[in-house]
C-alpha cells in the first residue's frame, strides 16, 4: 500500500470569486508526503464514516469529495475551518495559535528530533533546503548545542555544564 499524500492543489477563498483551487505556488509546492500506517487507518475510518452518513441521506462519496468537507463533499472554506480551530483550541484551554502554526510546529518537532533538513523542507514544499534552514534557524541553534555535546560523547570527553 502507498503510504503517502499527494499535494497536487491548495483551496484558496478569493473575494468576489469564492473557493478557487489552485496549484502550488511553486514546484516544489507539488509533493509527496510520506504518512504512517496509524494515519491511514485514521483515513480509512473517517472515510467510512463519510460514506455512511452521506448514504443516510441518498448522496454517495465520490472521488472528487474532499476530505474536510461540507455534508454534500463540497470543499469548506479554509477560513471555516481556522475559526472552528480557534474554537477547539480555546475550548481546549490551550495558547491561541494559528492553524498554519500546525506547519511550523511541525517543522520544529521534525528538526529537533535529527530528522535530515533535505527531508523537512521536502514535506513543507520549500524550493531549497536554505529556505527552511533559514526560517527555522532558532531550531538550528539547539541541534548545534546538542550536536557538540554528541560529538564530545563521541570522543568519550565528559560534557559538563558551567
């Protein structure tokens, strides 16, 4: 089974116009992410769960229906879905973010963790890989600290904090 997500369009609101699907604004914008096998389950679930309640009422998932989307399959604002998430999170008790903080969360978690810069600016959709070392530069700082104290573990030197 393929075990990724393929990012061919981003759904934008344009005044006057509406909901516009675009592509990317770059290449690069133009992807594949990989995701785990607990993802897809998650999927899957929420697929048959779609399926069901669009049945109840006589209207079938088709292939062109989006995954966040209205009852009928239309695509939901993305403006929609930030308000429902500034309502969940405040609900939640937890900091007012912004839904697109999630991409930069994420970023941040992938590099702190050792996961290869080429890697992460691949699943944000940068052009180059200086584009997401330039922009996370602070997360750069803490793997360089890490990193010299793994180097000095490496030679067998103690590391001791002054």
């Amino acid at each position: 089974m393929v075990k990724r997500i393929f990012l061919q369009h981003s759904l934008y609101y344009i005044s006057g116009q509406g909901l516009v699907l675009q592509t990317p604004k770059t290449h690069s914008g133009k992807r594949n992410i990989s995701i785990t096998n607990e993802m897809i389950e998650e999927l899957q679930s929420y697929k048959v769960k779609k399926q069901a309640q669009l049945l109840k009422v006589g209207l079938k998932l088709i292939e062109d229906h989006f995954v966040v989307s209205a009852f009928g399959g239309d695509p939901v604002n993305p403006n929609t879905i930030h308000k429902q998430f500034l309502y969940d999170i405040k609900l939640a008790g937890m900091k007012r973010i912004r839904f697109h903080d999630l991409r930069h969360t994420h970023a941040t978690i992938m590099l702190e963790i050792g996961e290869n810069s080429k890697v992460v600016s691949e699943r944000l959709g940068h052009s180059k890989v200086s584009i997401t070392l330039d922009k996370y530069s602070h997360v750069t700082q803490n793997i360089q600290d890490s990193s010299a104290e793994n180097f000095s573990k490496a030679l067998g030197i103690k590391c001791m904090d002054h």
